[in-house]
C-alpha cells in the first residue's frame, strides 16, 4: 500500500475532505442510519463537517466516494481521536474502512508531539478498532441514544498497529 500518494488497490483513493463532498458524505451518513448510527448523531456530524475537518479524508473507488474518516488533536496536544468513520454499506467487509485507518495512523504517527491514539464508537464496530491494538478504556450504554452504547478505546501510539 502507498500511503504516500493516497493509491491503493481496487482503484481505491485517499484525499482530503473538502466542502464539495459534504451532500455526498451526508448520504454515507444517512445510508448506515439506524444500523450503525442514530439519526439523533446527525446533527453532531453537521457541525463536525463545519467545523473540525482539517484532517478529514474521503476514499474514492473509481472516482466515487465510498467512505471519510479522520482525526482531530486532542485539547491535551498528545491525543490524536480518531473520528467519524462511515463506509457505504455496498463497501462494508471490502478493505476500505482497514486502508483508511491504516493511512491515518500513518499520518498520526509522523507527528512527535502525539502520544496516544483513541477512537469512540459503538458496541457494534470496537472489534474493529482491536484490530489495530487498541484497547476498550470505558463503555456507556446508551450514550448516543437507546441501543448505540459507547465504547471508549485508546493505547499509546507505540502500540498502535498500522
């Protein structure tokens, strides 16, 4: 994989969000609603996408967008949160979520000043995140609404596969 160029295979592109892509990542949004995400979470992405998107990423195959994710530093300068990862349903289980964060944590890792790498999501996605040697910090159920649970994880970026 080069994650240099953002190239990766079945034509699958990593670049930066900008604001022309907001109708279509709101569709990914609204595709993986209620399974994934409350529709109560919409609004929070709204003002994420106006407000927090200097390392938001869209992955493109064959020139359309089929998924975004990103990052943002934490106020103690050494965290980097993961955030707001959305896949179409089309291209769940294709490699497309494991590339994007894959390339983030690349990019996270290049900063000396991060320390630690945390993600929140739900009780139906934090495997995922295990994958990649992150660990479960604290769980609340029902954060998001009634039936979206809170997993908090995070490990030190040293510990953290990529």
């Amino acid at each position: 994989m080069d994650f240099g160029g953002g190239r990766y295979n079945m034509g699958m592109n990593i670049k930066a969000y900008n604001g022309k892509d907001k109708a279509t990542v709101l569709q990914l949004f609204q595709l993986n609603t209620p399974k994934y995400f409350s529709i109560k979470e919409k609004h929070d992405y709204v003002y994420f996408l106006n407000h927090f998107t200097e390392n938001y990423f869209v992955v493109e195959c064959a020139g359309t967008v089929v998924g975004c994710g990103g990052f943002n530093i934490a106020e103690d300068g050494v965290t980097a949160k993961i955030s707001w990862d959305i896949i179409h349903p089309d291209y769940h289980g294709k490699g497309i979520g494991t590339a994007l964060t894959k390339y983030r944590i690349e990019l996270i890792k290049k900063n000396p000043e991060i320390k630690f790498i945390s993600v929140r999501t739900s009780q139906l996605v934090y495997p995922f995140y295990e994958r990649f040697g992150l660990e479960i910090e604290e769980i609340i159920q029902d954060y998001w609404d009634i039936g979206f649970d809170m997993y908090k994880l995070s490990n030190t970026v040293e510990c953290v596969k990529h």
